[in-house]
C-alpha cells in the first residue's frame, strides 16, 4: 500500500535536513510559544489518509508543532475502505506517515488502535511496523495517575443506531423545510388531505441523531467504568468532547476531515481539547484554539 520502506527512507532522508531548521512563522507570540512546547501525549483520530476529505497539509503542520512522548492513533487513520474504491494518495499523505515513522525513531512512543475503516490494521495487533506500535486498545497512564482506556469506539455502533449525518443537520435546511413545508401542506390541503408537519417529523429525526450522539457517549463511559478506568479516549463518531458522565472523563478527539482537533496531555497530566486551524490554506500554518481542559 505504501512506497517500499527504503523508498520512503531515502526520501525522508533527503527532507531531514530541512525539517529541524523549518519555524512556523508565527502570527503572534502564542504561536512562537506553541512551536517550542512539547507535551506528553497527543492523541489524534479519524484521519481518513487515502481521502479527499483529509486535511493532511494541517495535521502535519500540527504534529509538527506538538512533538510529545506518546502519540496514540486512535482509528480510522488510513480509509482502507475508500481506498479499496478509488485510490487516492497525494504527496501530503505520504508526509504524514513519514512524519509518524519519525517521530517513533526519535522515541516517541506511537501507538497504532486500528479503527473500522482501517480495520485491516487489526491483522497487525501486537505487532510492531516502523516503531509503531499497533494494538486493539491501550490504556493510557496519565501523569497525575488516571487510567484513560483507549479505543476507537466502532464496537459501540452495535448500541446506538441512527443515520450519523443528522447530527450535522443545521439551521438552514430547517428554515428550508419550513418553508417545504408550508407549500406542502397548501398542496395537500387543495387535495383534501390533513395537515402533516414535515419540520415536526425533521425535527424527530435530528433529535433521534443527537439521542445517537449521546447514546453512543454514555455507552462508551459506562463500558470504561465497568473495566475500572478513570477515563475514556475514543474517536469515531467525529465529534469532539471532553465532559465527565456518571463519573467516567469521556473524551472524544475528534477528527481531521471536518474538525481539526485533537486531545492533548500536559506534563501536568492536564487535559485538553484542541481544535487547529490553518492561517493560510496552502501553507497549512496555523493556530490553536483551546476547547476544554480538565
Ligand atoms: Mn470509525
């Protein structure tokens, strides 16, 4: 699926030199600040490298700016199933597995939790390719002691069930339907027919979606407490949180198609949600926006 390794290698090779002289220009001083930090962990999920939707130019551009002592992937890092369809893979996306490939030499402990769309990972469990480590979940020790059970979060689709994209549904097609709706129930009034509420029936749906959401969020924590952890870290129903359920820390790190974010760890063991957005789209230079910390 990949260049061979030597290929990839001397490729890599070729770049090293430019990448430990290479500064982000920073827009201010918090983003100087960035660029020296480093953390203790970064957990990252839902990538989808081999699709158009993958911004791999920003998820560089943030690695970069985020070396850290552990690196936990976790899922849908690679669309093996889109891939299966159409091949896609531009240059970025090979920059993005090298970047991954270096961070585990230079020690960085990357830890591979295979997801459904990369299930084909799963062959890999308990075994290691390129200094990264693929396993079927992890548990994650926090610095300040908290035990963080590490999963993609596929395993819970079983659970809750309802179409995913009517989360997204927004205010503008409400309006929409409104007014679908009006002419709808004018037609059906001239046909001798009572009145429906199509918004009313939406309406249902997208709160059923965001019942999913939710569904999905308590199973994950309950099933985290059951097993005696403290927290949970999972990824993909590509929306980020961090919020304590029925005393179990969820947090979800979001994705790299839509919403750019990531969970990171302090050496403090502090928490945080992180949200990176592109300063200019070509360069991928960006900046963080905070979300949470716990
Ligand atoms: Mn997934």
């Amino acid at each position: 699926m990949f260049k061979p390794a030597s290929e990839m290698r001397t490729t890599f090779d070729a770049l090293g030199p430019l990448i430990p002289g290479l500064t982000i220009p920073a827009a201010h001083e918090a983003d100087e600040d960035t660029a020296r930090r480093r953390y203790r962990a970064v957990f990252i999920s839902d990538l989808h490298l081999g699709t158009p939707g993958c911004q791999a130019a920003a998820l560089l551009d943030f690695l970069k700016s985020h070396p850290s002592d552990y690196l936990y992937l976790v899922g849908d890092i690679v669309d093996g199933w889109q891939l299966q369809r159409r091949w896609y893979w531009p240059q970025a996306h090979n920059d993005v597995v090298q970047k991954l490939l270096r961070s585990a030499r230079k020690g960085c402990r990357v830890i591979y939790v295979p997801g459904n769309h990369d299930e084909f990972a799963r062959q890999f469990v308990s075994h290691q390719f390129g200094g990264i480590e693929v396993l079927e979940e992890a548990v994650h020790v926090a610095a300040d002691g908290r035990q963080l059970w590490v999963i993609h979060g596929d395993y819970f689709d079983g659970v809750v069930q309802c179409a995913k994209w009517l989360a997204y549904v927004g205010d503008n097609l409400y309006e929409f339907t409104l007014r679908l709706n009006r002419h709808l129930n004018t037609l059906r009034g001239r046909l001798g027919l009572p009145y429906w509420s199509l918004s009313a029936y939406l309406k249902h749906k997208v709160k059923k979606a965001l019942n999913y959401v939710t569904d999905f969020e308590v199973a994950v924590a309950r099933e985290a407490r059951r097993r005696g952890h403290n927290g949970v870290v999972c990824g993909h129903i590509h929306r980020a949180e961090m919020r304590d359920i029925e005393g179990v820390l969820y947090c979800n790190d979001g994705d790299w198609v839509e919403s750019r974010t990531a969970l990171i760890e302090h050496y403090d063991g502090r928490l945080e949600l992180v949200q990176w957005t592109p300063t200019h789209d070509s360069h991928g230079v960006g900046h963080r926006t905070e979300m949470e910390t716990v």
